[in-house]
C-alpha cells in the first residue's frame, strides 16, 4: 500500500535518457515515490528490467506486436500491458497518478501529455516538442485544469529558480544559456562534411540522439525558446540566448533595476528532474558539488545565426505563430530522422525545414485538430523534399 506521503508517479518514455534519470531518483527515494504507470517505444528488453524493478500496475509501448513480445516476457503475474495512443493515454490518465513525467520524445508525447492535463495531472514537463507545437493550447489547458506544470529541460527549471519569489512585471528579459554544441568554433565550411558520430559527440550532456543532433544544428535552444515564451508567457524579444560552452550557469533572469538571478549548477538532468518532481522541497541527492574555484572560467557571447541558421528559424516560426511552429517541429523531426539513417547531410537539416515553412500557409490555431493536421502536413512535405533532393 502507499503511503500518503508517496507521489505516484507516470513515466512516458521510461526507457529514454530521461526517463531512465527518473527512475533512478525514484530507486532512491523509495518511500517519496512509486511508480504507477511506464511507457516505452520499441526497447521491450529495458522495460522488461523496469517493469520487474519498479512493479507498475500498467505498461504501454508503440504497438501491438511489441506488447505481445512483453507480455510472453513478462506472463501473467506482471501489469498490464497496452499498446499505440490509447495505451499511452491510460498510462497518462490512470485514476491514482499524481504527476507525469512527460519524456517521450517528438510531438508524439503531445495526445497523451495533454490527456494527462485533461484528467487533472501535475506535469513534469521534459518534451519541449509539445511547447513547440502547440504551446498556447497546452498553456491555456494546464490553467483552466489548475495543473502544475514544472519544468525539466535544465534551461527552463533554472528560469523557473531564478523567478522563485519575483514579480512578473519586473523581468526586463530571460537569458537561455547554450553550450554551442560539438560545432561552437567550426566554420560553415566544416559544418558543410561533419559526420554523424561527430553530430553525436555532445560534450557536456548525455542524452537521446534526437535532442543531441537538435543541440549540435542549435534547434534545441530554438525549440526551448519557444519552450520559455509559453511557459514564462514571455515575447521573443525578451528571451536571449548566450552561448555559455560550460553548461554550469543554466539560464538567467535579467530584473528591471539591473539585478540578474542565474541557477548554477554541474550539468546532470538529475536535478532538475528531482526538482520537478519535489517542488518546492529539495533532495539530498547524492551529486557532485558545484567546484567554482575548479571548474574553470566561465564565458559567454552571442550565438552566430549564420552558421546555425536553425536558432534563427525558430524564431521566425515563433514570430509567425500559429500553425507555423509545429510544422517547424515536424520538419525538424523528419529532417534529424533522415541525418540519422544518412540520407542528408548535416546543413541540410536547415535546409529542409527552411524549405517546409517557406511553402506552408500558416492558420490560427483554435483546436488541437489544427495542430495534428499541421504536424502531419509538416513531416509530409519534409518527407517529399528529402526524397526529391534538398535544394
Ligand atoms: P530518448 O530518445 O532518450 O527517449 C525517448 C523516449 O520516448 C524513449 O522511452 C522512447 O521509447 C520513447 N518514444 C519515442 N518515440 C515514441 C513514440 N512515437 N511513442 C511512444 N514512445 C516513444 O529522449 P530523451 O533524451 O530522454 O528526451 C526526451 C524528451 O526530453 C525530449 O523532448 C527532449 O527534448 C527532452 N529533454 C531531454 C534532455 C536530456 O538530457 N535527455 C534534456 C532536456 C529535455
Ligand atoms: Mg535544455
């Protein structure tokens, strides 16, 4: 039986490089929190190993074949296991969760992550894709529902510290930090014959191949600054970006009388996932210290758009609004997807999204439908252009 102190928890995307971060704080601090729900792609052998760790009362991967591979692993005595959208949804909305982990990656997480806020669930919000493409009905949702919504991505949770006890009226601007990725000092010509284990080779974070390659073409930090325009409820012109290549000052908060408040700290998700899940509390966790007098000097400057022509692209998208992000997101998805599998080159990725977005009529966007038809059109057009050839 739990007790009533025990947070139970929802964890969509269990077997990626967040959802394995939380389940190691949840390992530790067994008696805060138990975990009611997991869900996975495809890699059925990682959940098999959670499932018998962590003991949820329901599971949910991608499809059907993969649950029926889970279920001969697991046998009868084990969860339920569920498949495709639906199976997410009831692993989202499960009548005892508290708070969800929203971890999956793309705008794949966005039907259930908004379910959950639907059936009146807490959010620790990881997937920045369902900010991108839908942040405005995703916003007005979690307040209508009295949500709370608390951010992981490490920028996002350092603003929300930074903002802890301030008013809204007073914030001149928010300071997104970037390390610049594996290309911060490579030339656009370079940029032209880098290689997928280069683009992989990130030098500060360890995390999923999607958001890696995001970090070294710069889309991540676009993506999170429309991530913060939502949740801050904050215009494009007040959110900077600095490159800041030793990711130990997280973000920043520039006050009206001058004052600046940043969150530091040594780059590991882990606190900021704890913190999502423990807030306003704060874990013993067991982390290395914060060595300023080692770590070195710290430095900032401006990013260059030229050379990553993706940061850029956000914010044209975020300035155009409507439907217009998420068929940025959707670009960008299909384009990194096909870097991936080699079949573009790395400035292509640009390329192919710019190409997207110069050809779509953007819509207000007034319902969720608006939203999918958008992102499916996106990856569509992505998908024709990568076939075709990127001009
Ligand atoms: P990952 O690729 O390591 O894991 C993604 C998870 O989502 C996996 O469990 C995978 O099985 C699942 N998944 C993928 N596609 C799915 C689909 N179509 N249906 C159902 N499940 C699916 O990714 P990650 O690095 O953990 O990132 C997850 C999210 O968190 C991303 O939106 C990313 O931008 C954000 N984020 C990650 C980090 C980090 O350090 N990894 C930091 C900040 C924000
Ligand atoms: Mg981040």
């Amino acid at each position: 039986m739990p007790s009533k102190e025990q947070k139970l928890i929802a964890i969509l995307g269990s077997t990626g490089s967040i959802g394995v971060s939380t389940l190691e704080i949840v390992a530790s601090f067994p008696e805060r929190y138990r975990v009611i729900s997991l869900t996975a792609g495809s890699n059925i052998s990682l959940l098999e190993q959670q499932i018998r760790l962590f003991r949820p009362e329901v599971v949910a991967v991608a499809d059907e074949s993969a649950a029926q591979q889970l279920r001969e692993l697991i046998g009868d005595a084990g969860p339920e296991i569920l498949s495709g959208v639906d199976g997410l949804i009831c692993c989202a909305t499960h009548p005892t969760v508290d708070v969800v982990v929203s971890a999956i990656v793309g705008a794949a997480g966005l039907i259930p992550t908004m379910s959950a806020v639907r059936a009146g669930k807490d959010i620790a919000l990881a997937n920045k894709e369902i900010l991108v493409a839908a942040g405005e009905l995703f916003m007005a949702e979690v307040e209508r529902q009295g949500v709370r919504l608390i951010p992981v991505d490490s920028e996002h949770s350092a603003i929300f510290q930074s903002l802890a006890g301030q008013r809204g009226q007073d914030v001149r601007r928010l300071i997104l930090t970037a390390s610049g990725g594996p290309f911060r000092n490579a030339s656009l010509e370079d940029l032209q014959s880098v290689s997928l284990a280069d683009a992989l080779a990130h030098p500060n974070w360890e995390m999923g191949q999607k958001i890696t390659i995001d970090s070294a073409t710069m889309m991540n930090k676009g993506l999170e600054v429309i991530e913060a325009r939502w949740l801050f409820d904050l215009p494009a012109e007040q959110i900077a970006v600095h490159i800041h290549p030793q990711s130990i000052v997280h973000s920043l908060v520039e006050y009206r009388d001058g004052a600046v408040i940043a969150q530091l700290g040594v780059p590991d998700m882990k606190t900021p996932i704890a913190y999502a899940l423990s807030w306003p509390e704060r874990l013993p966790l067991k982390q290395n210290p914060l060595d300023l007098c080692r770590c070195g000097d710290l430095s900032f400057s401006e990013p260059d758009l030229e050379r990553f022509a993706c940061l850029g692209l956000a914010y044209q998208a975020l300035e155009t609004g409507g439907t217009c992000p998420a068929v940025m997101n959707a670009a960008n998805e299909v384009a990194v997807a096909a870097f991936l599998q080699g079949k573009i080159k790395f400035l292509q990725i640009p390329a192919v999204i710019s190409q997207v977005m110069s050809s779509h009529t953007p819509l207000a966007i007034l319902e969720l439908k608006q939203v999918l038809a958008a992102d499916k059109w996106g990856r569509q057009k992505a998908e024709t252009i990568i076939y075709e050839g990127v001009g």
